[in-house]
C-alpha cells in the first residue's frame, strides 16, 4: 500500500474484551493469588485464565482425553504449559539440572520442550505444582515472566557458535533489548515469589497500563546465518560488524506470519527496513517502535492488532518517521547484508576462540527418555561435566558450546551412548520443525509434532528414489494457521485445518526471505505426498546447478512468488 496516509492513526471502535481484561486487572494481578488456593478445580477461572499468560504460562487440557472425561463427568484434565524467559537462549549446566529435575518430578509428561523461540517449556504442570515451577526458576536465576501474551516476548538472537565474539556483544544487546521492554509490574513477584507489595502506584512506561494490542516478538540475528527467521519478528536488529566488532545494527519492522482460515484480512507479512543505527540507539529505537504499536495498534479487532497490520494501515513511511521522533534520531541508509545460510550446522564446529561447539539435532525439541534413547537423560549426564554453557536455538536444537579440545572426545561419546548423535540424519529432517499440537494445544487443528517424524520419512523415501536423498529442503508443519512452526517462511509448509487435511503451501526459499503461496487446499498428507513426488521428480531432472527447490518451483512456474502479502498471497496458486 502507499505510504502517503492521512487517515487516523487510532482504530477507533467498540475495544476488544482483552482490552477489558487487561485494564481491570490491577497491572496483571486479577485475582490470581486466591485463585490458586480454589482446589475445587484443577484451572483457573475467569480473567485469570488469559491473564496468567502475561506471567509466561497457558492453561491447556489432554485433548486425547477430553472426550473420556467427559463421560464421566469430569472436568478436562487442566494442567499449565510454562516458558521460561531466556534471551538469545543461553543457559548453563547448573540451571539445566534443576530444569531437568523438575521436569522429572512435577509434570504430567516428564519432557522438556526447546522451542522455536530459542527458549525450553514445560507441558503438564498441575495447579498445585505451578508456584513451585516459578519458584524453582527464580532459584536459578530465571523466570517466566513476559514469554505470553502482549507483551515483548522471549527476545532471539542467531546461535552462532563460530563467531564468539560478535556473538557475545550481539547476545548481551539480545538481552539488554528483553530487559529495557519488560512489564514493570510487581505482580509477578508478588504472586509466585511472595514478595511485599510495594506502596508506590504501578506505572508501565513502555508497555502503557493496558500493555500492548498483541503479542511482539523481537530478534537479534547476525548475517549471513538467518537462524533466527527474522521475517517472523515484529522487530529485528540485524547486526553489522566492521573488523569483527558490532558497530550497529538495521533495523527491520512488520514481519509476522500468523493468518486466519477463511479470513482475507489476515495474511503473512515480511519485515520492512527501516534504516541503520548505531549501538547507543539501540534501546530507543526499540522503545520508540514499541510505544508507536502500542499507541497505534489495533486495539478493536485481534485478529489485526499485530504490528504488520498498523505497518499495512498507516504505511511504512508513516510508522519510520514517528519512530524517528520519538527516539530522537533519524535512520541511516540500510548497510549492505545478506543471509545464506538458515538452520543449524549440525555437528562439531570449532570457534575463533579454539574451544569447540557441538551443535545436536534434537527431533521436534522435544526431549524425554524414550526406549534405547534416553535423550533427556543424556543432556543432564553433559550437563554435569560440562563446563561451558549450552544454547538452546530458534529451530529446535541444543549447542553444548565452549567445548575445550581435551573434553570433546568425552562428550561426544555420552551424546552417541544416549541417542543424541545419529549419522544416519538427513538434511530434509534437519531442517523440519513442527509446533506442539496435539494433543495439549488448544488451538491445533491437525497434527504436527506426532505426524512430523513419520512424514519426514515418507518424503525421504521420494527424495532417495529421485536420487536426492541427501539434498536440503526446509519443510514444515503447523497444526493451524497461528504460525507457531513457521511453515509461512518454508519452501514446503503444512498448515493444517482439520484431521489429516492441511493446505499445501510451496515456494518459500532456503534463507527464509520469501512466503510461499498456498498451492492445494484442504488436502490429506497422502494427497500431499503425491503431489512431492511429481514436484521433487520434475525437480531433480530440470533444476540449474544447485538450484533449490523452492526457487526451483518459482522458475518453472508451478507457483507464482509471493510479492507483496497484503495484496497477492490469495491469489491463485498456480503460476
């Protein structure tokens, strides 16, 4: 759309509820506090049930049980999925076992889940057991707090294990960034760390005291590795080094890919470029865009009250230059940078600083102790004679990083002896990821952590027989249109809508920087694994010199690129 916009920079209209709840919460305290002391229910009720997603936690039920309950006049077994708050997703060894502790005695699944926003959630926390998991978290040093809801949520930064410098100055801003956006509010202590409530007023400076019209995510990503997929971020510092060393970052805004079945208003969006600014802009440009969306959101109607949406509206221009006031400064050209690479490089990588960094394909993120593969096991028996730290990635994986060379030969053997090592992993399942899903996501719609392995599998089968075996395609599924496994910046993307049936997207690229388009509907994966076969077979015989598939499928024109989501990710699949 055009950047000349002389409409009104406030959606006016009847507010959404959430905006209710919000406000009439006391600064996010509702009645949580009494609620947990209500054993008549194992959930919590009314406000407090969206409201202690601001506290890093979501009430979730055992879908594959729910029916059965039911029946017997039971209500749905209530337990609390909770993420921990974790910039640039660096933990030690020291706080992983009591993580992995914890994991082991109070909850329902006994797993820890390293999810795609480079942070590890527990599923299947019971009522009783919810204060203690905080509790447990601040003794080590962490907390839940602001990884939900409209808030700036857990703020990423690219893994790099190679570039040990440069990452550490990027990681630092990845945190100072999490920190200078967090809510001010005392009621996350006050509630689960009994602390004293404080006699001065509450006063969010940043957040505003109805918080922000949705959720907003953040990254720190380091070209040319775009691990982090910046395009599904509200915010991005890409950061630019001169001589090694991070002079500033370019700042990108409006990316976001969650959508809506059925509903044309709501579509993928990349980040637009906004400018270059150097290092001690940074916290004002990040305050400076937040304030904007959160004074100019959408706050009547959800479903576009995401900052891509406040972008489509007021225009690109419009959200800069207000940006450029309230910071103070004035954007410099965007500096030269470009991705290559996406993904993890799995396997032993050696630093600039001569320690060495072993990067583990963890399936789906999920870690728990399965037959002949105690994997969760196997990371706390690392952790406790590692002396590094680990990091947790956006696609799912664990780097044991800060390996001395004398240490590598041991670790190595304690990841093959608990099935953390495999060689027989091949590029197509390395670069999948699906979202939770059934069976605790209130949302999902179709499978996709459950129906991942064995699809992968089935489309490794097409790729050997088209003697691709060993070829890279980013694949990903979604078990609705919520974007959680980011399958809108895939070159293949499952999105699902009912059982077994998902619609097809294809044409995304290898580094993340185009939308597929939707290329067959309301379709069974068995249906979907015919159309790859005919797809990877024309692939293999007609693609250029190491061509990918997803520009591959641009090329020959079984899809046409998506351009400009606001205006043409609807149109016809077929180029």
């Amino acid at each position: 759309m055009s950047d000349k916009y002389n409409g009104p920079l406030i959606v006016e209209g009847k507010l959404s509820d959430s905006e209710r709840m919000k406000r009439d919460s006391n600064y996010l305290r509702g009645t949580i506090k009494e609620d947990l002391k209500n054993g008549l229910t194992g959930g919590f009720e009314g406000d407090n049930f969206l409201l202690i997603r601001f506290h890093g936690m979501y009430q979730q039920d055992d879908r594959d049980i729910r029916a059965e309950r039911t029946e017997q006049k039971l209500e749905p077994r209530h337990a609390m999925m909770l993420r921990c708050r974790l910039p640039g997703g660096v933990i030690t060894p020291e706080q992983w076992l009591r993580i992995d502790k914890f994991a082991a005695e109070q909850t329902l699944y006994g797993s820890i889940r390293i999810t795609n926003r480079q942070t590890f959630q527990f599923h299947g926390i019971l009522k009783g057991d919810v204060k203690p998991a905080h509790q447990m978290l601040h003794e080590a040093g962490l907390d839940s707090l602001a990884t939900a809801n409209d808030v700036n949520r857990n703020v990423l930064c690219t893994s790099n294990p190679v570039q040990s410098g440069l990452h550490r100055e990027a990681y630092e801003w990845a945190k100072k960034i999490s920190e200078h956006l967090l809510p001010r509010t005392r009621a996350y202590a006050e509630i689960w760390l009994d602390k004293e409530k404080v006699a001065a007023t509450d006063e969010e400076p940043i957040l505003g005291e109805t918080y922000l019209p949705r959720k907003f995510k953040t990254s720190v990503v380091i070209p040319p590795l775009n691990d982090v997929d910046l395009h599904a971020n509200d915010m991005n510092f890409v950061a630019i080094e001169e001589n090694g060393k991070l002079i500033g970052f370019n700042v990108l805004v409006g990316g976001g890919l969650a959508m809506t079945h059925g509903d044309t208003a709501t579509f993928p969006r990349l980040a637009s470029e906004f400018g270059f600014i150097p290092l001690k802009d940074t916290l004002a440009v990040a305050e400076a865009i937040v304030t904007t969306q959160r004074d100019w959101g959408n706050r009547t109607e959800r479903k576009n009250a995401k900052t891509k949406y406040t972008l489509e509206r007021v225009g690109v221009d419009t959200f800069k230059q207000e940006t450029e006031r309230r910071a103070g400064i004035t954007f410099s050209p965007i500096r030269p940078y470009e991705f290559t690479l996406r993904g993890d490089q799995i396997g032993w990588l050696k630093g600039i600083d001569d320690h060495w960094h072993l990067t583990l394909f963890i399936e789906n993120g999920r870690l728990i102790d399965l037959p002949g593969k105690p994997l969760k096991t196997g990371v706390a028996e690392i952790a406790r004679i590692h002396r590094g730290d680990f990091r947790l990635t956006a696609n799912q994986n664990l780097i044991i990083a800060g390996i001395p060379e004398a240490e590598k030969s041991r670790i190595e053997s304690l990841a093959r002896a608990h099935g953390l090592i495999s060689d027989n992993v091949t590029p197509l399942r390395e670069n999948s990821m699906a979202c939770v899903s059934f069976p605790t996501c209130p949302l999902a719609m179709a499978e996709a952590e459950r129906f991942l392995p064995e699809f992968v599998t089935e489309v490794e089968k097409i790729m050997s027989s088209h003697g691709v075996g060993n070829e890279e395609i980013v694949l990903r599924v979604t078990g609705c249109p919520n974007g959680c496994g980011r399958a809108m910046l895939s070159e293949v993307g499952l999105v699902g809508k009912a059982p077994d049936r998902y619609n097809l997207h294809l044409g995304g690229n290898r580094t993340g920087t185009r939308i597929p388009r939707m290329y067959r509907e309301n379709i069974s994966s068995a249906v979907i694994l015919s159309v790859l076969d005919e797809l990877i077979g024309r692939w293999s015989q007609e693609r250029t010199d190491g061509e990918d598939f997803g520009d591959y499928l641009i090329r020959a024109g079984v899809v046409k690129p998506v351009l400009n989501s606001a205006v043409d990710f609807y149109e016809a699949g077929a180029a």
